[in-house]
C-alpha cells in the first residue's frame, strides 16, 4: 500500500471548523511584527504557542524527529543529489574539457562561462513564471529532461573535439558555438529544478512545521555542499588520467539518473496531496494593474516578454523580504571562495596541489558543519537574530583575514592567513544563507496580547509568487558574481589581488548592513539590552478610578 502523507483536511483528528481569512501581507504583518513596549517581539518564534487541531509531543518539533515518512524525504534527497552532482560535475568538468581542447587560449572558455551564466539571467522571469503558474510535477520533470538532454549531447560535441583534432577551424568554432547554445539549456534547467523544489516543494512538504521545514533545509544544504566538493574533485580525478574517460563518465552518470530522477519526483508527488493542489494564478486585473496597462482591456503595445523582467524585478524590489534576499545575493560578490580566482592566487604564491586540495576540503568540512550548526541556533533564537550573529562571524573573521593580508609582506604568509580566515568565515556564510532561506520560505511570528498568545503563521513570500521572487533572486547572484570576474579582470596581476578581496569585504559588510535594517524594522532593536537598563513599563491606569 502506498504511503500518503494526510493534509489537515484529511487528518482523521483534524476537527472542523471556520477559518480566519488569511492576513494580509501588506498591513496584518507589519502589525504583527511593530515593536512593543514590553519586548513582546524578543520572545524567540520556538517559545510562542503553537495552534494545533489534536494534541502534540512536544518532542514532535525537534529537528532531529521530524515526522515526514522516509521514503518521501530518502526519495526527495536521492533526486536532488542526483541533480545537483550532475550540475555540479558538469560545470566543473566543461571548464576542464575546453582547456584541454583549446590549450593555447582563455577565450573559448570566458565566452562559454559568461553565456551560460547570463542566460541563467535573461531566463530568470520565465523560470519565476513556470514555478509559479504551472504544475509542480510537469515543471521539474521537465528540467529534468531537458538539462540531461543538453548535457549529454554537449558530451558528445566534447568527445568530438578531442577526438578530431584535425578538423578545420570553422568546423571546431561551430562545434564550440553548438555547445555555448546548449549551456544556455543546461544552466536555466538547473536553476529552475533547484528554484522549484528547495523554494516550492520543501515547503509544501514541511506544511506549517518550521522545525521540520528547518531539518529539510539544511539537509539539502549539505547535500549541495558536499556535491560542491565532490563531484569536481571525481571528474577531475578522472580527467587527470583520461580527458575521454571523463567526458564518458559524465555521460553515463547523466543518462542513468533520468529514469532514477524522474520516477522519484514523480512518486513524492502522488504521496503529497498537497503538492497537487492548483497554485494562485493571478487574475488577469491584478495582472494588468501589476504590467501598468490600461484598464480597458486593451493589448500592450510592447511585447510582455520584454517587459517582464522589469516586473518581477519591481516586485522582488518592493517585497518585504526583499532586504535578506538581495544580502544573501550581495555575498556572491566575492573572490574569496576557493574557486578559480583564488586558486589560481595561491598558486601564484608559491601554493601547490596537495595545499590547495587541502585548504578547498578544509572550507568544506566547514561549510557542512553550518548546515549543523544554522538550525540549532534558529532553534534557540529566530532565523532573523541567527542570521546577523553568523554574519557577524563572518565580518570579523573576514576583517581579520583581509587586514593581515594587507599588512603581511610575505606572499606566503600572507595567503596563509587570508585562507585561513576565509575558511573560519565560512561557517558565517552557509549559515546566513540557511538563515535568509528559512525567512523567504516562511516565518511564523509570536502576537502576544494581554490575556492570551496566538501564533499567525506569515509567509514571507507567498506561495504565488516563490517562483518568480527566488528566480529573480538567483538572477542577482549570477549578476554578482560575474562583477566578482570583472573585478579580476581590471586588476589581474597577482599583485593586484588585494583589491578583488577588499572589495569583497567590503561586499560582506554591505550584506550586514542592509540585513541589519531588515532586522531593526522587523524587531524594532538591533541588540538586546541587559534586564538592568531597559526601559520600565508604564504601570496601566484603570479608566473607571
């Protein structure tokens, strides 16, 4: 018999009864969330009441216990392990196969990393759209499909250029431009399986639960760390010995994890009723209102494929979660990731492949360990104080790393200590950005009154519209860090690296900054003052003395 996982409505314990209508977003959460003058808003999200149908462990909100059947969540953590080392893998391995192809210049290389980037941007509103207006099932398969068919047929155009080395060099050209197409398939496929089913799909499988939405969260977030280093360390391996072998390698694990991948979406969502229910289309007057066209009804004049990306750039711009989105964005400018800018510094400083395999599993083991470390302190305090504590972290360990690499003359000693403090900070980072993740998915906030709690559980970006916001989302993040490769483009000598690095720390503390705004309207402080000087309460006075 097949596993279901009951929604309320269907809950055998679930007791009817009327619904409060929903509040909404724009006036009943800034209420909701005004500071008051008892310190009502420091009462951490965990401590508040939780509104139940039937009666509840208390043991039920761990995150350790979450009660979602096994085979969903084996299910939902095989397919997306399967699609982000797919990914993973093949991003790293094209960057590989084009340098063995074309040895003697970079440009084949930049061309195809900055195309299959920006198309991640130029696609980001019709992935917003697919999320948000169509099917759950039909959207992932088809990312599914259609990333795995533009992989493997790029393997091939690989294999073709390291096979028939003596073709002419127009023929090598149209095979590279067939391949720069491709990735404009692969990489918004990518993002739109990724977009869907950690912004889409974990939520509506977490329900109202934010414990178990937090476990789910940070299960995935391991899992995308861990493909991080390990799929470009297993196709680099194999490169080293065989640039075919690898390229043959990635086209077997892609052509075997279609059915694998396919079959498991598909089974989660026959399992979760909640998964199949119609999305919030918006009416065809909000959208016109939205597009800024007459009200009489009359086609646009300009194309809306045109003007689309303005609109959900508006939208993501004027949405109350706005704030931690776009500093979680603001990160990925940044040289200090281990990637090739940096590498390609230790390198130039004297740093060999032992250290530099060293240092990059040294930031990993890091990196996994915040995804352990986010939910415990989201646990004890709410996400929105979580998030500024890491990304403190990460300002001072940055602060720190960036100084003694300005002031070290040593070109050693002073990579030394800007790793070593990148790698400390990393801790900072994944963790904020589980932190910003759990706050755009949704956040609960506590209503204390004078005789009772209730807890309203608010959305910080509805559920008709998680496509469109966390598409536009990513398209900043690609925007970002393809300005972090311009930044080492203007000052590419080695010498020169300091001023990529300070500019990305100056990146993390304007990611503070604009965090700590979200905060200062959400809770109305910034830092919690000691019990001895707050503020006394005003003692009531009874109206009828």
């Amino acid at each position: 018999m097949p596993l279901r996982l009951a929604s309320p409505r269907e809950h055998p314990s679930a007791k009817p009864s009327p619904q409060p209508p929903a509040p909404a977003l724009s006036e009943d959460i800034d209420a909701a969330t005004q500071p008051t003058e008892g310190g009502v808003n420091d009462v951490p999200v965990s401590a508040a009441p939780e509104i139940s149908d039937s009666p509840q462990n208390p043991e039920d909100h761990d995150p350790a216990r979450a009660d979602i059947p096994t085979a969903i969540t084996r299910r939902l953590y095989i397919s997306h392990f399967l699609s982000t080392w797919n990914s993973r893998s093949f991003e790293f391995g094209a960057v590989l196969f084009l340098a063995t192809i074309f040895p003697v210049t970079l440009l084949p290389l930049s061309i195809y990393a900055l195309v299959r980037s920006a198309s991640a941007i130029l696609f980001a509103p019709m992935i917003g759209r697919a999320i948000d207006r169509r099917s759950r099932l039909p959207v992932v398969r088809f990312s599914i499909v259609a990333g795995r068919a533009a992989v493997t047929i790029s393997c091939l155009g690989f294999w073709a250029l390291s096979t028939y080395t003596s073709i002419s060099t127009s023929a090598r050209w149209g095979i590279f431009s067939v391949l720069t197409l491709l990735s404009c398939v692969e990489k918004p496929c990518s993002v739109l399986n990724l977009v869907a089913v950690e912004r889409d799909w974990v939520v509506v499988i977490a329900g109202k639960d934010e414990p178990r939405l937090q476990t789910l969260n940070a299960r995935m977030r391991r899992i995308d760390l861990f493909c991080k280093l390990a799929g470009p360390l297993f196709i680099a391996l194999i490169d080293g010995a065989s640039t075919k072998a690898a390229i043959f390698v990635a086209l077997g694990i892609n052509v075997m994890s279609v059915p694998i991948e396919y079959f498991a979406i598909a089974q989660i969502y026959n399992v979760v009723p909640l998964l199949k229910d119609p999305k919030d289309i918006p009416s065809t007057a909000t959208e016109t209102k939205a597009s800024g066209s007459s009200s009489s009804g009359s086609p646009h004049i300009v194309p809306r494929w045109i003007y689309a990306p303005f609109e959900t750039v508006k939208f993501y711009y004027q949405h109350r979660a706005f704030l931690p989105s776009f500093a979680l964005s603001l990160l990925y400018f940044t040289v200090l990731t281990f990637g090739g800018q940096m590498v390609t510094y230790l390198i130039s400083a004297g740093y060999n492949s032992f250290y530099i395999a060293l240092v990059r599993t040294l930031s990993v083991i890091f990196e996994l360990s915040a995804t352990w470390i986010a939910p415990r302190a989201m646990k004890r305090i709410d996400p929105a104080r979580a998030g500024m504590w890491f990304l403190s972290w990460q300002m001072i360990w940055l602060g720190v790393a960036v100084s003694f690499f300005w002031a070290e003359p040593a070109s050693v000693v002073a990579a030394s200590g800007l790793a070593a403090g990148t790698i400390v900070s990393r801790i900072g980072l994944w963790s904020y950005d589980l932190c910003a993740q759990f706050i755009i998915q949704e956040v609960s906030a506590a209503i204390v009154g004078f005789d009772e709690a209730r807890l309203i559980s608010l959305k910080e970006v509805q559920g008709s519209h998680r496509g469109s916001f966390s598409s536009t989302e990513a398209s900043f993040q690609n925007a970002f860090e393809l300005l972090s490769y311009v930044t080492t483009i203007v000052w590419s000598h080695p010498n020169q690296f300091r001023y990529p690095v300070l500019l990305s720390a100056v990146a993390v503390y304007m990611s503070a900054f604009l965090f700590g705004i979200f905060l200062r309207r959400r809770r109305g402080h910034l830092v919690h003052r000691p019990v001895c000087i707050k503020p006394k309460r005003p003692e009531r006075v009874d109206e009828n003395e």
